[in-house]
C-alpha cells in the first residue's frame, strides 16, 4: 500500500496530520504555521485500536477517509490479482 495522507487545518490553530503505511493510521500535530513543535508532538505515532475504534464509532473526517482509502486499497490488491 502507498502512503496516503490527510492533513486538517483550522485557521490559527495546530495542524493535524494523518497517513497510513501499511494499512496503520499514524498521526502528528504541527504548528499553525505548519513547522515542527520542539517536543514530541510532531514525532509520527501510530494510533492505537482504541483511538482508531473512536474515529470510526464517531464516523469522524479520519475514520471516514481510513476506511474509505483501505476500501480503494483492497480493490487494487484484487485487480491486480485477476
């Protein structure tokens, strides 16, 4: 699977980044400008299933776009397979 991302942005608030290696959901946060914070926040992190389960009992922007981009992953793994 290739890296996909999704990054939410709000007007003078911290940036939220998303991508999926590996069919894993990761996160970090940036600055409003979108610069690195000095501490861990901005360090990749793969979210845990119970931080995953939330996005999707929620039916939040992530947990949508995941399962939409796992969908289109496993459509092209079965393509490919044919």
């Amino acid at each position: 699977m290739r890296i996909t991302n999704l990054r939410i942005e709000i007007v003078g608030r911290a940036i939220s980044d998303y991508r999926i290696t590996d069919r894993d959901l990761e996160f970090r946060t940036l600055d409003a400008a979108g610069r690195d914070f000095p501490d861990q926040r901005s360090t990749w992190r793969r979210l845990t299933a119970n931080e995953l389960l939330l996005h999707l009992r929620l039916e939040t922007v992530v947990g949508s776009w995941f399962v939409e981009k796992i969908r289109e992953s496993e459509e092209e793994l079965q393509a490919a397979a044919a």
